[in-house]
C-alpha cells in the first residue's frame, strides 16, 4: 500500500513533548513504516528526525538528549533537530558530513505535533485543519489521549463517518434517542468531506440538565453531530445539543477530535480528544470523559475494526472486498475516493518527476 506523502500526518499529542514526560519528552513513533524521534527545541519548534543512527542502525531515542540533539547511545554520534550530525566524537569532523539522517518538517498547532512526511520545500503549516477548541481556552476545557488499533488507518476513518454505528456498538450512547429522528446529508467541499448529522429529538434525562449547566427539565432536546473529514484521517466532530426553540450556541457543545495516523499499512495511532463549554473547571468531568473514551475506543470501535482487519488479512483495500455498500456509507466511501485520487495524483507526479 501507497502512503499519501504531501499531507499532514498528527505524529503526537504536544504534551507528549513536554519537560517531565518519559525519555526527556523525547518521541519516538513509527509513521506511515518511517521511525521518527521528535522533541520540542529550547525555542519551542519541533525537532522530528529519522529514529535511526546511520552508524549501526540503533534508535537514536534509545541515547540521551542534549539540548537541542540527541547523542547516540553507542558510540556517540550527536544529531541536531534537522538530522545534521553535530559531533562525530571519535572522528575527524569529515565523518559529520556523511553521518546526517533524514528530517521531517514537523509544527505545533491546537495542542497536537503535525508532520509533513512528503517534500519539505510542500510544507505548508496553512494547510493544516483546524482544532481551534484545544487552544481556545477560554471557551473550551479539553482532555486529550492516544489510542493504538491494529487496524488499516481508513478503517477507522469509515467507523467515524458512519455514526450508523453508535446505537448497536454503543447501546448507552444515545440511549432513549431514534436514528430516524435524524437526518444526514454529506457534501464535498473541495479535498474534505463533510458528513452532516441532525437530530431532531433528541432524549437527554432532566436529571442531567444540570450537569450540562442546563436549566430547565425538557427532556426532548435538538442537536447536530457534524463531522468534517480531511485527508488522511482527520476529522473534527462537532457535537451539540440545544432546547426546541433555540439554537447552535445556546446549548452545551462537545467538539470532538479523531485523528487517525497510520502506523503501518495494517495498523495504526488514534489520537483524540474532547472539548467542553459546560462544567468547565469539573476536573472529575474532564478526567471522566477521557477515560469513557478511551474505553469506547479501546473495547468497542478498536475490537471491530481489528476483527475486519483480521478478516482482510494483510489486504488494506477495503472496496477490493466487495463489500455491500448502504446508505450510511456516503460519507466513507467518498473520503476513500478522494484518498485514491490523491495518492494516484502524487504518484503520477512523482514518477513523471523522475523521468
Ligand atoms: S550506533 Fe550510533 S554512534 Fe554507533
Ligand atoms: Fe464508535
């Protein structure tokens, strides 16, 4: 399987990076079949480097940083953030020329670590979707986590766009709520895809109003579940509800993240996240709601994908299956679409460059 290069790829959550986490705050992830150590610069931009010493091909994240390097825990070859071997201890310095290791353009953006794993000269951090919820702090509180699936990365992308799912796979979700008081409709608007989801009634228990910071005791709400997809796989969920009569905003919102990096072509990262407008300095609340989604994701949606993926074998195609296609699978199968036509666009590119 091809991997789109000439895209952003989330490579880490920030905190990850941070001073006090495990190995110094030094990541090592493998991305798309690449291992790649990151770090974050005194100066605060993201170092991301081929997790690989040219020397004997040990992880440079197994050594110790330096700073802004990391010095091989071998024999001591020290590499800065871009990949240029700064100090070939035991050698003239003709050797640090020869020992540099491929780097990645990386950034920090709305608390997560992007990577470009195509062309640097391509990387433009404007392309990057927006998580604006994780950084606006003054309207949001957001937990985030990290989730491993063995599992082709559109897989997962299928299980988020198609929110058919949610009242069998997750029976208490939406409990007391009737799909058909829903209505979908998915739109394209240029390379993302936009899987919009009404709900017309939707049960919410009075005794719950408060929890959401709500008046009131009407159990009958209205909201939206809007997910945008863009390629690879990263989508933005924005979840609200609100009071008949009223509208978007006037009403409690769970922005949502789901972001999907593959690992390999069979497995993959699932980073995510939530934010809230309600209940916002509830610790208890914050710390709850990642620990639900966690579970949802590590023992409802994470075992179904794996057991598709187990059934297609080493296969990551999965339109190759013949899969019957319904109504709820717009959404997926259009975002597949626009990977295929990506991925062959940039391979044609890539082979006329070469000719
Ligand atoms: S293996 Fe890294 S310096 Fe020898
Ligand atoms: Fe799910």
């Amino acid at each position: 399987m091809t991997f789109l290069k000439n895209v952003w790829y989330v490579a880490a959550n920030a905190y990850e990076l941070d001073a006090g986490q495990p190995n110094d705050g030094v990541v090592s992830r493998k991305i798309c079949n690449e291992q790649i150590a990151m770090f974050r610069n005194s100066d605060g931009s993201i170092a991301a480097i081929h997790d690989r010493c040219p020397h004997r091909f040990v992880p440079l994240s197994m050594g110790k940083r330096e700073g802004d390097s990391l010095r091989c825990g071998y024999h001591g070859l020290r590499f800065d953030g871009t990949g240029a071997c700064v100090e070939a201890p035991h050698d003239d310095d003709s050797q640090k020329a020869r020992a540099c290791i491929k780097g990645y353009s990386a950034v920090e953006r709305d608390k997560l670590i992007w990577i470009w794993m195509g062309e640097a000269s391509e990387a433009n951090p404007d392309l990057i979707p927006s998580f604006s919820f994780f950084s606006d702090t003054d309207t949001y509180t957001s937990c985030q986590g990290y989730s491993h699936i063995k599992g082709n990365y559109q897989l997962i992308s299928d299980n988020l766009l198609d929110l058919s799912h949610i009242h069998y796979l997750h029976p208490g979700i939406h409990e007391g709520s009737n799909f058909e008081d829903f209505t979908n409709k998915v739109q394209r608007d240029g390379d993302t895809v936009w899987s919009m989801l009404w709900r017309h009634h939707y049960h919410i228990d009075a005794a719950k109003r408060p929890m959401f910071g709500l008046d009131g005791d009407a159990e009958d709400v209205e909201g939206q579940g809007h997910a945008r997809w863009d390629a690879p796989g990263v989508l933005f969920v924005d979840t609200a509800f609100w009071d008949h009569g009223k509208s978007y905003g006037e009403g409690w919102n769970t922005p949502n993240a789901h972001l999907i990096t593959p690992e390999t072509e069979t497995t993959s990262h699932y980073f995510w996240g939530s934010g809230r407008n309600f209940a916002r300095d509830n610790e208890q609340f914050t710390l709850g709601t990642a620990a639900t989604m966690k579970n949802v994701f590590e023992t409802q949606d994470g075992p179904m994908v794996e057991a598709q993926q187990r059934d297609m074998g080493e296969s990551t195609d999965f339109l190759d299956h013949k899969p019957i296609i319904l109504k709820a699978d717009a959404a997926g199968v259009l975002a597949r679409r626009i990977m295929q036509q990506k991925i062959r666009a940039e391979q044609t590119g890539l082979q006329e460059a070469a000719e």
